[in-house]
C-alpha cells in the first residue's frame, strides 16, 4: 500500500494548500464575499461633538497667540582636555524664556544661565539662535539674554499686571518642560504675596503661588492670565513627593518689569545706596533685647560724605569704657516698615538713584522723618 499512497498525497497537496490560503484571506475580508461566516467588519460612525466650550476656545488661544512668543533655552559648557584646552562644547541645562521686546531681549530665569559659557536659543519654529548675554540680577532669579530674532514673527509677550491678581482667577504657563516641544498648562492663582528663595539666599517677596503644572523645563517661562498678558516669569517648584505635580512659584510681573529695563539699559542692576553698614544680624536680636530697640535696620557705620551722613543719621559706638553708645534705627522707608536689610534692600531696589526717600528713624526712644537723596551703588 506504500506505493501507491504517495502519488496520491502529492496530487492532494496542492488542492489542500489551495484551500487553507483561501480560507485565510476570506477571514482577513481582502476578498469581500468571501468572509467564511463573518459578517463584515466596518468602523462605527463618528458622533458629531458640537461647537468646542468657551474654556476650551479661551486654551486655544492663549497658546496658539503667545507660544510664537516662548523660547527654548539651551545651555552649554565647554570641554577642556588634560592641559585644560577647549575640544568642544557639551549640553549643561535647559529652560524656557519669553520675547521682551522687538530688539530680540529675551527674560529667563538666573539660574536657568548660571554657570553657562554659551546658551542658544531655539524659537517655536525650532529656529536655532547663539544668544549674547545682556545683564542679571541674581537676587531676584532675572536674566535677559539677546538675539537676533526674525522680523515679524515672533513679538514681544504683552505685560499685564500682577498688583490687579485676586486668588482663584485662571492661569496659564508655557514651556519647554523635559526638552518637549512647547506646552501649555492651566491652574489657578492659588495664593498670592508668597516668599521664596533666590539663588543668592535673598528673598524673593510678592510671589505669586499657581497650581498650574510647572516642570522643571518651564523655568523661565511666562506665567499669562486668562487675556494672554505675562502675569510673572516661572521660577520653583515646591513638591514634596519629588515630582513635578507640585506648587509652582512665579516673580510677579511688576517686579519683573521694574527689573529688566534697567538691567537692558546698564548690563547689571544698579541699586542706590545709603552709604550705611548695618549692625550684623547675630547682635542685633541681642541689642534689641538689652536696649528696647524696635525692630528694624541698627546702624554701626555711616559713609563719611555719603547720603546718611548728608541726612544726620549716626551709628551705634562704643566709648572707651566699652559702653555702647545709643545711634539710629531705620524702621521704614517711605512708611514700608522694614524689620531687617533684607527688607531694606528690598524698598531701595524699588527706587533709582537719584531719588530722594523718606526713613522713619528711631534714636533714643524717638522716631523722627529724614529725606535722603540716595546714590548709585558701587
């Protein structure tokens, strides 16, 4: 029976070959008809959505008119060898930024830069730019950098205000978060007049505290209202967990705009001085104590010649027999209370030099009001 069986399996062969290819295709449908009891397999409709919501429709254009304005920062190093010679540039950081203004400034934050030896900037059309450092002000998280920006395409961010802010009302931050392409993201203003940190360890006063998801690459990028307006410039994040998904902080937009046209105009931030030296920090709490000072900046040098001493405030001493003789306080400028330097500070850097201000000095259990005419500082 072998012999004959053979021939037989390889008549067989193809017609059975035949059948199991068919069988296959009618399965997949390439042949309509020939479906081996299936019905035919089509997509369901599409139901028609309606009209987009008023939110939505407000997202869209926020984004789709400010994002021309938002840019991608990039940060380099350069490679040295052994014998410390160039042989390249590496990638150190990335953050975003805004157009300030048509002469190609862009704002980002200080420590999105700090460090670099070169940046570029890449635009939303992913033009690449080198940007020309133009000035900083650590103590306040700023930096503007310049390039040389196509005409007509990408314009300055419109400024709103951050004094008319009220908790609760929208807000939107655009970025560059991870090395992404720009993306937007929606929250609230969660609070208001908030304190953090800059790098210099200054306070930052008057933040602006958002839900919006701000990451690590949105640095630098505008914090805009629901009008599409810079409302402050996102500088931290605080999360517990370690991730992005926490509270976001932004510099409002006034101390913003008070800052950058003077660093555009002199490459750093010029503040007036008075020509004092405070009394340190440690000894102050503990003079206080033993001589019921109030609160505010204790005085232990006056420049000789300088605004103060043009205005007849005089420093704590101490005599020969190392008793301490009583001097001036400054407890407020302009009537801003001011309880130590750093608010001090804070209210000369609202002011230029040149213009005259008005302190609240405390002498021997007296306040009294002197104007002084405060100068540019070294």
């Amino acid at each position: 029976m072998t012999a004959p069986t053979r021939p037989l399996r390889r008549a067989l062969f193809p017609a059975l070959l035949s059948l199991t290819l068919l069988g296959g295709i009618a399965a997949s449908g390439l042949i309509p008809g020939l479906a081996l009891g299936r019905a035919d397999v089509q997509p369901r409709a599409v139901t028609p959505r309606g009209p987009l919501e008023a939110d939505e429709l407000g997202n869209i254009r926020v984004f789709k008119t400010i994002s021309p304005s938002v840019v991608h920062i990039t940060t380099t190093a350069v490679q040295r060898d052994f014998f410390a010679r160039p042989v390249g540039e590496v990638p150190r950081g990335t953050g975003s930024g805004f157009v300030w203004d048509e002469q190609g400034h862009v704002v980002t934050n200080f420590h999105v830069i700090q460090g670099a030896e070169g940046v570029k900037v890449t635009l939303a059309d992913q033009t690449e730019l080198p940007a020309k450092f133009v000035g900083a002000f650590p103590d306040r998280d700023l930096a503007v950098l310049k390039v040389d920006l196509p005409a007509n395409k990408h314009p300055p961010i419109p400024i709103g205000s951050s004094r008319e802010l009220v908790v609760g009302q929208k807000v939107y931050a655009i970025g560059n978060p991870f090395g992404l392409d720009f993306t937007l993201t929606t929250g609230i203003v969660s609070a208001l007049n908030r304190e953090i940190e800059s790098v210099t360890r200054r306070a930052i006063r008057g933040a602006i505290q958002t839900d919006a998801a701000i990451n690590p690459g949105n640095s630098g990028g505008p914090l805009l209202d629901s009008a599409g307006r810079l409302i402050g410039v996102n500088t931290a994040i605080y999360s517990p967990s370690g991730a992005s998904a926490g509270i976001g902080f932004a510099i409002p937009v006034d101390e913003v705009n008070r800052i950058v046209p003077r660093l555009i105009r002199d490459g750093r931030f010029v503040r007036p001085v008075l020509g004092i030296t405070p009394l340190d920090e440690r000894w102050t709490q503990a003079l206080q104590r033993r001589m019921g000072l109030p609160k505010g900046v204790a005085l232990v040098g006056v420049a000789p010649g300088g605004p103060a001493a043009r205005a007849g405030l005089r420093p704590f001493t101490q005599n020969r027999q190392g008793a301490i003789e009583p001097g001036d306080v400054i407890t407020a400028v302009n009537d801003a209370a001011v309880d130590d330097f750093d608010d001090l500070l804070t209210e000369l850097e609202k002011r230029q030099a040149g213009d005259t201000v008005r302190l609240t000095v405390w002498r021997e259990g007296r306040n009294r009001s002197l104007s002084v005419v405060v100068r540019a500082g070294d």
